[in-house]
C-alpha cells in the first residue's frame, strides 16, 4: 500500500506545476501515507482530463508490479485499494 501511495502522489505532483500551493502540503505527507486532507486537496485540484491521465498511470504500474515482480500482494485487496482511491480523488464517496 505505501509503494501505491507514494505512485499516486508522484504522478500527482508530475500532473501540476511545482509552484502550485498543493505541493508542499502532498510533500509533507509521511511516506506512504496519503491522508483524507491531502486526497480532498488532490480531488479539488483534478480536472477530469488529469483524473484520467492518473487512473492510466496507476492502473500501468499496478499492473506491471503485480505482475512482474510476482509478489505475494493479495490482487484483489490491491486492487480494491486502487478503486478506493480514484473513487476519493473523483468525489464519488
């Protein structure tokens, strides 16, 4: 769940300029962590063009980690976590 936490707030942060007031708040989050604030920060922030270009990113490496690395990561709990997510960052609670 941290290595799923910190891809999301890479590819996040890659999304928006460096100088947007957001940044330091998702650079000051514990690593792996990423906290309800911060997930409304990054919802409010997200246009649905950006929201898509996250959801490719994520469900890429995902999909490369669960597969390549051949962990013992539970697929569906992974996965679950994922939607949770993307259903936080696109206001669907």
């Amino acid at each position: 769940m941290q290595a799923m936490n910190e891809q999301f707030k890479s590819a996040f942060l890659k999304l928006i300029q460096q100088n947007h007031e957001a940044v330091k708040s998702i650079q000051a989050e514990p690593y792996g962590h990423l906290t309800p604030p911060t997930l409304d920060i990054m919802s409010r922030i997200l246009t649905p063009a950006m929201l898509l270009r996250l959801k490719d990113n994520i469900n890429d490496w995902l999909n490369e980690e669960l597969n390549y690395l051949e962990c013992e990561w539970d697929h569906h709990y992974a996965k679950s976590q994922k939607e949770r997510i993307f259903r936080r960052l696109s206001g669907n609670r």
